[in-house]
C-alpha cells in the first residue's frame, strides 16, 4: 500500500476510534481541516511534523511517526543496524615533532587552548573553527609521540579531546562523513590514552549523527552502547540515556523515553563534570541545564509541542549571550514549538532576532531546523507576518548553508 494511503487510512482509522471529527482533530493539531482531509484521502503526503502531533493526539504510540520516517539520507553510521562493518579512518597528518620538552606547563597550556577554542566555537562560523581544532590536534597527537613517562598517556588524552570536539565541529560545518572520522580517531586516542568515559562517549557523538538523519533506530542502537556499557562513568551514562531518550522521541515511544530523562537528571547530577580537573568535561558545557533542553526537544518530537514551548522559553534566557551558537539551536527549536502549538504570530517574533545570528555561526544543524521551519511556514503563507519573514528565512538557510562547507 502506498504510503500516503496507508498513513491516511490509518490516520481516520484513529481519529473516529477516539470520537474526534476531522474538524476538531485538526483545530488541536493546528492544520486546516482541507488539508488534514487530504491527507487522509491520500491526495497530500503527510510530513513528520503533522505525524508526531497526531500521533501524540490520539496516542497512537508512535503508529503514525513510523508511517512516515524516513530512511537515512546518508549510509547508515557506522556500528548502527545495516552497516557493514566499521572501516578505520586513517589518523589526520600530524605536525613535524616538537623540539622542546614536553611537561606539564606545555600540558597544561594546551588544555587551556582547547577551552578557549571551544568557547569560539560559540561565536564563529564552524568552519572557521574546525581548521583551528584540526590543527590543535595534529599537535597534541605530535606532543604525545615525544612524551615520556605519565605525560605521553596525558597528552594522548588531551589529543583525543581535541579529535571528539573536531568532529562535533566537522558535523556543524555540514561534513558528517569528516565528523565521523574524527570521532573514530578521538575513540583511538582514549583508548591509547586511558580514557575509557571518552571511548563510551564517541557512541554517544555517533549517535547525533543518527538522530540528525532521523535515523531513530541508529540512535538507539548507538546511544544503547555507552548507556549499557559496564563501569562506564555516570557521566557518560547519563549523557547516553538523554541520546536514547531522543531516539525513542523520534520514533514516538514516549514511554520508553520519559524514564529516560529521569534517569539521566539523576546521573549528570551524581556527576556534572569538573572544568578544572585534568581533562575538559564531556557533552554541552554552554547550556545550564542539558536535561531540560532534551526533554523539551523530545517532547516536540512526541507531538507536544506547548508543553516544548513552555521549557525552552524558560532555559533560552538562561543561555549567555555569548553562548551564540546555543542560542540560535535552542531559540530556533523553541520557535518552531511556538509555531507547532499555533501561536503563529509570537513564532514569527521570536524567528526575527534570530536569522542574523544564524548567518553568522553557519551551523549546519541549525540549518536543519530552519528548513523544517520553512516548512511549516509555507502553508501559512497568507498570513502576513509569515509572507513578510519567509524571504529573509529563506535567504538565512542559504547563507548558512553557503557557509558550513569545511575547508
């Protein structure tokens, strides 16, 4: 059966079991009434948008969202269902070896360069970035080929550090088959290095990948790893069980997600990562609170919007200034929850301020939502707020794609 007919049927199926006309089920999941009745008629294709909020209205359990999630645009990563096998990236070209000793004031010195690289990758293009991070790590890795005794293992942890972060970097600049391989070469590292959190850890990165592609099932797989890896740190733990937490949002199983955002509150808060022990902290450092920005996201991905809105207008004006790039992720997304719930007017609002910080860090993950956005807005196009924004919205997703070309 084709897929819109089968989601369409589906769909009415739902809707008369739970008494709702297609009237009223389309004044709670804010669409018209024409174009819901297409969609069930089979004459319009339904979007993943329109699944999770019906979904969530007549608590299908997912039933819809799985009608219509598509396969992954890219290969499947790595380690996931459907890969074959796992292919070793080569390690990037390392810089010429240092003359001088090294110790710990050099140890020590490029820690405090991998700080402030990532407090630029807030403020600055990801690409831009990426070339400084690429760099740092060339040198670490050449640092701890002429390191003796406890520093080599120390500065093998440090490089890998610098390798995790260059692929969260080659994800936002758009690249995520460099992402990959640089998360592959930052597990390789911890390994050499002794740092077993990091090694769990780059499952956890793998699987951002995933979620990116809306690949739920290879986000679970791969979250999965790390959340069920034995004497992994709570840390690690905690930042794994808020990936599988988004997987099972994505696939619209709302029970086997909201434990999980339970659980990982109680394990960041058993282990919120010091920023001046040896080694930086693993996951998001510019967000104040990890687990409440999650839980909002996953709840837009389960249909529920306002209750998503309600989070993030909470924690957006809890994100410093200077934290750039979060700020656009998380304003954007709560934007789009704002516009999922119906309030089109205060969405358009709060999408204004936004596009010119969004030209400038050029995230590809961001880009990612503003084209859902446009999306969304295209059927309101005779609102005018919606005609007046949707040339500049435009313009943005091509600046920012433009943009988050590595190089």
């Amino acid at each position: 059966m084709p897929e819109r007919e089968s989601f369409g049927r589906t769909l009415s199926r739902l809707r008369l079991q739970r008494g709702l006309s297609l009237a009223r089920l389309a004044e709670r999941v804010n669409y018209s009434r024409g174009h819901l009745g297409n969609v069930e008629n089979g004459t319009r294709r339904p979007n993943l948008e329109l699944a999770r909020l019906c979904d969530a209205e007549l608590q299908a359990d997912g039933a819809l969202v799985r009608l219509v999630t598509r396969a992954p645009a890219r290969p499947p990563v790595p380690g996931t269902a459907g890969a074959v096998g796992e292919a070793a990236p080569a390690l990037p070209a390392q810089v010429p070896h240092p003359a001088g000793p090294i110790d710990e004031p050099v140890l020590a010195a490029m820690r405090a360069v991998f700080d402030n690289v990532r407090v630029l990758g807030q403020a600055l293009g990801a690409s831009v970035v990426l070339g400084m991070v690429v760099d740092h790590a060339s040198t670490m890795r050449s640092l701890a080929d002429v390191a003796g005794g406890a520093d080599r293992p120390r500065a093998q942890r440090l490089a890998a550090r610098f390798a995790e972060y260059a692929g969260w970097m080659a994800q936002e600049a758009g690249a995520p088959d460099l992402a990959l391989r640089w998360t592959e070469t930052a597990a390789r590292l911890a390994r050499a290095g002794g740092d077993p959190a990091l090694v769990s850890y780059t499952h956890v990165r793998k699987a951002l990948l995933a979620l990116y592609d809306d690949d739920a099932l290879g986000t679970i797989a791969l979250a999965g790893r790390a959340y069920a890896a034995t004497g992994v740190a709570p840390r690690v733990r905690g930042l794994a069980a808020l990936r599988l937490a988004q997987g099972h949002a994505l696939a619209g199983d709302e029970r086997a997600c909201l434990p999980l955002l339970d659980e990982a509150r109680e394990l960041l808060a058993a282990d919120p990562g010091d920023a001046s022990a040896e080694l930086p902290p693993l996951g998001a450092q510019h967000v104040p609170d990890v687990v409440a920005t999650t839980t909002a996201w996953a709840l837009y991905d389960l249909g529920r919007p306002a209750a998503a809105a309600e989070i993030l207008d909470r924690e957006v004006a809890r994100i410093a200034p200077t934290a750039r790039r979060s700020q656009v992720r998380y304003g954007t997304r709560r934007a789009m929850a704002h516009l999922a719930a119906g309030e089109l007017d205060h969405a358009c609002d709060l999408i204004v301020p936004l596009l010119d910080e969004a030209d400038t860090v050029r995230s590809a993950t961001v880009a990612v939502d503003l084209v859902r956005l446009r999306r969304e807005l295209i059927r309101r196009l005779r609102h005018p707020p919606v005609r007046a924004l949707y040339p500049r919205l435009l313009e943005s997703i091509n600046q920012v794609r433009s943009g988050t070309r590595p190089v």
